[in-house]
C-alpha cells in the first residue's frame, strides 16, 4: 500500500519536531528515513502510525485520508527500537496477541492461530523458542520476535524505529541483510528510522535525509551518497574535509588550485565550500595543482586503506585515505609534507547553503 | 576463597546481629506478647472474648469498611497512577501532591474535617440527615475517613513502577489491534500486578487497623460504631486485657495471612519462570544438536 503525507507540521511546546513535511512512499518500498537525532524521523514515523496526531496535514494511506483513523485499525505493523515484547508472555503468546485480540467473528480458530504462528517462528528461525519469555532472548532474538509479532497481523505496512539501534555490530549487520532478504520475499511497504547512513544506504530502496523537521534530500542511496544536494547530506553521509574558496562563472578557485565546475555558472566572485571525501583526495609529493599541503599527523594503516592525517599551516585538520599500494609507493612517514588533489569534490556557495557549519 | 567487595567476617556477622536484634525487639517480641496476652487464660476465653456481641459487630464493621474502601481505592489508584504515568497534562503535579495529602495530614487532623463537612450542625450534614443519611457517628462517616486515610497506597505503589515500565508495550498491543480495555486486561495490569497487590496489601492492612481518623468520626457507639482498633481501646481501657488482645490478635493474624499470601503467590510465580527456563535451556540444547 503507497502512503502520502502531505504537509505535516508537529510542535513538541517550543519545539518544532516536523515542519511542512511532504512524502511519497511507493507501494512495496523499503524506505529509510535517515538523520541525526533530534531531526523529526522518529515523530514522522509515529505520525504514519498514528501513535502521534500531526498538528496539521495529512496523511494517505493507498489514497484514501488516514490522518483520523485509530492507530488500531491502520493495519500498519511497528517495531520499536527496545522491542516492546510483552514481558509476561511467552514469544508465542507475544506473536499470537495480534491475532487473539481480534473481535470473536474475525479471530482465527486456536489451531489456525498456532499454525501461523509457528510459520512466523520458522521464518525468523526462532521456533525452538516459542515456549520461552523475552528475558531469556538476546538482543537480536528479541528484535526478530519483535518483527514476527508485528506481522502475523498481516500488516500493510511495516514501520520500524531504529530496528537495530540497540544491537552490537557484529548482530545489527546479520539482521540488516536478513531484513532486506525478507522484504524481497514479502514486498510489504516498509519505512525504517536510523541515525546510521550506512545502514540506511546499505538495506533500503531509498533514503530519505531529513535535519531539523524538514526533508533535506529523497534518492536511491547511490544517488545521494553520489550527488548529495546539500552540504548538511554531505557531512552526515560519512567523513568529508573542507576547504573554502571562491566561484566565479562556474570556476572555482581556492588558493591557487582552480578548477572548472559544471555548475554555478552564474555564480559572480561568491564564497564557496567544496567538500571532499577522505577516499576522494589522492597524495602526492608533487605542488603542481595541488588543492592544499599539509604535514602527516598521523597514520593508521590498519585494514585494505590508510587513513592519513594530514595538518595544514593554519591548524585545520586534512583527512585522506589512500590504498595501500599508493601509500607504500609514496613510502611517507610522520613529519613528512605532502599534497593532496581531489578526484571529486561537491561546491556548495555559502550564502545558498545558509548555516555553514553543522554539527552532527 | 577471597571476595574483594565484601567487608571482612566480624563486621558481617556484627551487622547481621544488630539487623536481627532490632526485628526481635520491636517485631516479633511485641507480636509474641500480644498472643501471649490474648491466649495466657486459655482458648474459651479468648474465643467467648471474640464472639461476644460487641466484639463480633465491631468485627463486621471493620470488614465492611474495608470491603468498601479497598475496592475503591483500587480503582482510584490505578486511575490515577495510569493518568500520572501516561499522559501529560495541565495540573498533573498538583495531583501527584494532592494523592500524598492524606500521608501529610494527621488523621486526627482527617477526622475533624469530615466533621466539619458532615456534622450535623453543618450545611452539608444537615441536608443529608434531612435526607435521612447520617454521615458522622455512623457507619458512612467510618467508611469515608477510612478512604481518606488509604487513598494514596495504590497510586503510590504504582506511578513509580508505570513510570519505569514506559509506555512501549502498551503502543505495541494498541498498533495490533487491541481495544484499550484489551490492553489493559493482557498488558498493563500483568505488569504491575505485583505493585497493585502490594499496595492493596497495604491498603488493606491500614483500612483495618485505622485508629485516629475513624475514632473522631465514630464516636464509639458500642455495638454500632467500633471498629476492631476502638472496640480494642476502650476494652483495654476497662483492664479486659484478655477482650483487648484478643481482638488486638486478629489484627496482627491478618498481617500474617496477607504476608503469607504473597509469599506463597511469588513463589508460585518462581517455580513457573524457572520451568519455562529450563524448558528453554531444554530447546536450546536441541537446536545445538544436528
């Protein structure tokens, strides 16, 4: 089922959790809202479930307006960040209370119940369990009986906030690959919350940045990890350098390093930002169109990649990351100076970026 | 073998002793003493001092007040403790302050007021006698300073407990589709049933043994208006120490039950975790194998 939310606005007292936020959700997406905390993904997810009531807007539920209905009878499933098992009941009982509150005429008869159950328990192979009670389980066993109890209602649409926030790492990724797997399988409309842009960049359909209660940018995760529209996107998406300049009729220019844009062609003498990830700047020991030089802080050559720290003559911090072939044929060591060139950067102007520096 | 962080033998032991001398001073010696008391002239006298007439009314008498204040307070306090714990809104403080009230105010203090409310020389008091309902010096008076005095227990025992529990599971039953009485039924109430049955213990306890509250508003009418611990004060003052402690016994033998019921539900509540524990390792155990 497609949801729409058009213009949703939601005030906590003084703070503006959701301002004129707009959306569409395809039918059958995984969608991940992505953004620090404090940013609205969460409130915009309790509002598509109805745990919330937006201050104004609306929200659509395959076309037909759901901004009124129960959050009882959306049919959505929700996942929460800390599970919400029914402590006193065992995992089958927790995944069976869906199905067991239901109004006599609609409830499935105890054999039917079982039957589905026992399915759901299979499919999150956790059916040895279903005698057990959620303080017995892991962490990621609680989270799958989480997501079985969530569908056996055979739910529309399946909302979950920060599924894997509270798991270790090692756990979070097998349950991220097992989560894309089972929306393959099953095609439900799903939206997930995360602070963590690789989870979102790695599971969902497409990612949806959101800062401040409003929508930074929408894409397909290559897309926005490639192209992203705003510099707040490209500082949250990962590790990006600085360096200020100027653009003129599309030609940047930063110290004495100049290159020409494919953009910001009527840009007139403007201040501009361009960020550059670590991985897209390369070393060499060469000045000739260099962006900037720096001596190296620091190297930590553990994994395929060196992460080289590199401080410029004005303090500011330079980050690069070279493969290890290149980093042993520059054969450099602390103390040394070195020049970097970027394969790629993204040119922000100032006064279109508004507030320059954001803290994440 | 060498435990690191705890304190060395003696002071133990010290600690230990001193903990179990002050329970038998002032615990178990004194319960000792008033069974001793009710029961040093043999077992016919102290059944003739419970079954006499004045004693068995004031015996009803406290059972009734409590029947009907528990009960009472049990509703106001799951209400209350549910609107504090879940929901945000205006006044809220003023009403948790307001549910300590009758903790802050001395029942001597609670029995006056309602005899300003209700007396009969009073606008409210006189209306209602004029309707034929005599608040003061009757039974309605002794049941409405009992629900004064007990009204804090439940909801005190459980806002903490609902605070700390959240409100996660309760979202969860309601996004699949249980009505609110449904969430409360299989939710809400398995949750705090161990606060709720404490602060109903403890409810209960002090619905019967109220002394200052309902002995301003009864008036000691015999036969009519004693409850236990006023039929106890004025038997003990006419030197029936036998009658006094008698009566005084079933107090302390109601404590027991109630310490004795609750014991023995939790232990039932053990014994079922520890099965499904062991039914789990049993699982765990058969999902290893091949």
């Amino acid at each position: 089922m497609s949801i729409e939310i058009r213009n949703i606005r939601k005030q906590f007292g003084q703070f503006t959790a959701l301002d004129n936020v707009s959306l569409d959700i395809a039918a059958g997406e995984l969608l991940a809202l992505l953004g620090p905390s404090g940013c609205g993904k969460t409130t915009l997810l309790r509002i598509i479930a109805g745990l919330e009531k937006p201050d104004a807007g609306q929200v659509l539920f395959g076309g037909a307006d759901a901004t009124h209905t129960h959050v009882a009878e959306r049919q959505v499933g929700f996942v929460f960040q800390h599970y919400a098992l029914f402590r006193h009941m065992t995992v089958f009982d927790n995944v069976a209370f869906g199905l067991s509150v239901k109004p006599r005429r609609e409830r499935p008869s105890a054999e039917e119940i079982r039957e589905r159950v026992m399915k759901l328990l299979k499919m999150v192979q956790l059916d040895w369990l279903a005698d057990a009670y959620p303080g017995q389980l892991s962490g990621g066993q609680r989270q799958r009986i989480a997501l079985a109890r969530s569908l056996a209602v055979e739910p529309k649409v399946l909302l979950l906030d920060e599924p894997f926030g509270a798991l270790d790492a090692k756990v979070r990724k097998d349950l991220r690959r097992w989560l894309r797997e089972l929306h393959n399988d099953m095609h439900i409309t799903s939206v997930f919350v995360t602070h963590d842009q690789e989870e979102a960049l790695e599971v969902s359909d497409r990612v949806v940045v959101m800062d401040h209660g409003h929508i930074e940018q929408v894409g397909r995760p290559d897309d926005i990890y490639e192209h992203p529209a705003t510099p707040f996107v490209t500082q949250f998406l990962g590790d990006v350098n600085l360096f200020h300049g100027r653009v003129d009729a599309g030609q940047l220019t930063i110290g004495s390093y100049e290159q020409a844009l494919g953009q910001h062609q009527d840009a007139d003498g403007d201040a501009a930002v361009a960020y550059v990830r670590p991985h897209d700047l390369d070393l060499t020991l060469q000045a000739d169109g260099a962006l900037a030089q720096g001596r190296v802080e620091h190297i930590h050559a553990v994994g395929p990649v060196v992460r080289v720290e590199l401080q410029q003559a004005d303090g500011q911090t330079i980050e690069a990351a070279v493969s290890k072939e290149r980093f042993r044929a520059l054969g450099i060591v602390p103390g040394d100076t070195v020049y970097v060139t970027p394969r790629k950067l993204a040119v922000f102007l100032k006064d279109a970026a508004g507030q320059q520096d954001y803290v994440i | 073998m060498a435990n690191l962080t705890t304190e060395s033998r003696p002071v133990r032991y010290a600690l230990t002793a001193v903990a179990l001398l002050f329970l038998f001073l002032f615990l178990l010696l004194p319960l000792i003493g008033v069974f001793w008391e009710a029961l040093h002239k043999g077992w016919q006298l102290y059944l003739t001092a419970l079954v006499e007439p004045e004693a068995w009314s004031a015996i009803k008498l406290t059972l009734i007040s409590a029947a009907i204040a528990v009960p009472l307070n049990l509703v106001f306090g799951v209400s209350a403790a549910w609107a504090i714990a879940r929901f945000d809104f205006r006044g809220k403080s003023l009403l948790t302050t307001l549910i300590d009230l009758p903790f802050a105010v001395s029942p001597v203090v609670a029995g006056l007021m309602f005899i300003l409310l209700f007396g009969a020389n009073t606008a409210v008091g006189g209306w209602l006698q004029d309707h034929g309902l005599q608040v003061i010096f009757a039974v309605p008076g002794i049941v409405l300073a009992t629900v004064f005095v007990t009204f804090p227990f439940v909801a005190r025992e459980l806002i903490p407990l609902m605070q700390s529990q959240g409100a996660d599971e309760e979202q969860a039953a309601i996004v699949l589709g249980a009505s609110g009485w449904q969430t409360f039924r299989k939710v809400t109430l398995p949750n705090i049933k161990w606060g709720l049955l404490y602060g109903v213990i403890l409810t209960n306890a002090r619905a019967m043994g109220e002394f200052g509250a309902v002995s301003v508003v009864s008036g000691h009418i015999r036969g009519e208006t004693n409850t236990i611990p006023l039929h106890v004060e004025i038997l003990y003052n006419e030197y029936n120490f036998v009658g006094a402690f008698a009566c005084a016994s079933l107090l302390a033998l109601l404590a027991l039950v109630t310490l004795l019921v609750k014991s023995l539900v939790e232990w039932r509540l053990h014994r079922q975790q520890q099965a499904s524990t062991l039914r789990t390792a049993e699982a765990r155990l058969q999902a290893a194998q091949p």
